[in-house]
C-alpha cells in the first residue's frame, strides 16, 4: 500500500509540473489557433540558462525562474511582434513551419554556445527527499510543483479576475464579439504569445533539475507536450491540467509496478485510448467539418 501512495504521490507532483509546461501551449493555441512547435525548445532555452546561472552563481535553479520568466515573457512578446504577427491570417500550417524554424534558431545557437552535451542542475538538494511515514518523497520533485502550483494559480487569477484576462478568454473565444466592446485582438494576442512564453520560464527553470537535457532533447519535450494539449483538448487550459495529471500518473504507475523503459509507451498509449473514444480531448469541443462547434 505504501508503494502504491508513494506513486500516486509521485505521479500528481510530475504531473503538475507537465500541466505548467503545457499551459503555455495550450494557452497561445486558444488565443491565436498557433500550434507553438517551438514551445519545447523554450523549455530547454531556459534549462541551459539555469544551468549556467546555477554553475557560475550558484543561485537555486527554481528560484533562478524569477530571472528566467520576464526574460521569456520579453522574448515571447518581441518573436509576436517582429516574427509570429506576419502569418497571421494564414493557414495553421504556417503556424507550425514558422515556429519549427524558431526551434531549430534556438537547437542550433544552443550547439555552438553549450554544446551538445547531456547536462542537469544539481542542487545541494537533489538527493535530499522528505519522510512522511513509510513515503518518501524527492525534494527536488517537491520543490518543482510548488513552484507550478503558484505559477498556474497565479496564471488562473489573471485569467479569470482581471480585465487582462477576460480580453485573452473573450478573444480566444469569439475575435469578433471581443473587437466589438474594444479588445484589441492584436495586443491580446502578442500578451497572450508572451504570457505563453513566460510559462516557459518556470517550466524550464525546474526542468533543468528534474531531468537532463540538451539541444536536441526539445523535440521530445513538444511531443509530450502536444500529447497532453489533445488529450486535455486543444486550447483548454483545465483539460491540459488534467491531462497532465493523467499521464504523470500512468507514468509513475508504470514505472512502479512495471518498468522505466515502458513509461514512456505508456504515456501515448494513454493518449491513443482517451482519443479513441474521444477523439476532440476530455475538455474539447467536438467541432463540424467547416470548424464549427457541433
């Protein structure tokens, strides 16, 4: 019984944190309908800069996010601004070739600047775990969710107590109706762009603790993060978080009682079975051939 509560434990504190990686995603695809490929190489952009931080200053790499995350939110905005805005319009297909070439900008200037070795942030302590009974439970894993945990809670206040927020739901809801009383679906769009990036920020900050990485290592990341996305269902933001919760689950679960190597298959064989019997994600919308909801 205790194994099976250490898991279970286990697999919310990962979970939450893949719910605020996959936040800014979801997020920016609710907004503007962008599928942003280049979320993931973000996450490994800002896991490098915490390494470095955390190797040359010793400052906490969690605590490092309070420098990393206006660092993204400013890229964010100057990508929409200067690069993302010109596709706007277009198909979403432009959207995701547009965003892999910022992926692959950021893999290839990661190369040259910090070379192509795996590399991992290590705290005095992140062999540390806390004990409650018989459970045991990793302090850096501990650490990493609450510091998601006031980030998607903040992320939720904004959205739902402030003018700010109602703009960014009311623009990713209905553009047209949002235009009429005085949104400015542009500005929206570039705070919703850098509240998306700014996510990152964190994510990747706690990233470079809990796993090792490289440059290359984002394709795996977005993967992962556009499974959680459809699952949840594109553009909802409860639906990425439980999603999220969903696969941490099957991910420590499988790990426990079966095997590491096996986690990761069952992490999109969760997915194919969820969209099998519904194939718009739990919190998606189905919608008509012409893109309307039915």
């Amino acid at each position: 019984m205790a194994q099976l509560i250490q898991a279970l434990v286990l697999g919310l504190l990962i979970g939450g944190v893949y719910a605020l990686m996959a936040s800014g995603l979801t997020l920016i695809f609710g907004v503007m309908q962008i599928i942003n490929i280049a979320q993931g190489a973000f996450l490994i952009l800002v896991a490098t800069f915490t390494w470095w931080l955390w190797r040359e200053t010793g400052i906490d790499p969690i605590l490092a996010s309070v420098i990393t995350t206006p660092l993204m939110f400013g890229l964010g905005w100057l990508l929409y601004r200067l690069v993302v805005s010109r596709i706007k319009g277009q198909s979403p297909s432009m959207s995701v070739l547009l965003t892999f070439g910022i992926a692959l900008v950021i893999e290839g200037v990661l190369n040259v600047v910090a070379g192509n070795k795996f590399k991992s942030a290590t705290p005095s302590y992140f062999e540390e775990s806390f004990t409650v009974g018989s459970i045991h439970l990793p302090k850096p894993q501990v650490y990493g969710f609450l510091a998601a945990l006031v980030v998607l809670a903040g992320l939720y206040l904004v959205l739902t107590r402030t003018w700010t927020g109602r703009a960014i739901r009311a623009v990713s809801q209905n553009p047209s109706a949002a235009a009429l009383v005085g949104v400015s679906a542009a500005g929206t769009a570039a705070l919703a762009f850098a509240l998306g990036s700014a996510s990152a920020g964190v994510g990747g900050s706690i990233l470079s603790v809990l796993y090792p990485f490289f440059p290359a290592s984002h394709y795996d990341w977005i993967s992962r993060l556009l499974g959680i996305v459809v699952l949840g269902g594109m553009g909802s933001l409860p639906g990425a978080m439980v999603g999220a919760l969903i696969l941490g689950l099957a991910e420590t679960l499988t790990a426990t009682y079966g095997s590491l190597r096996w986690s990761t298959l069952v992490f999109y064989l969760v997915i194919m079975v969820v969209l099998l019997a519904r194939p718009q994600g739990l919190f998606g919308a189905r919608l008509r051939e012409d893109g309307v909801a039915a």
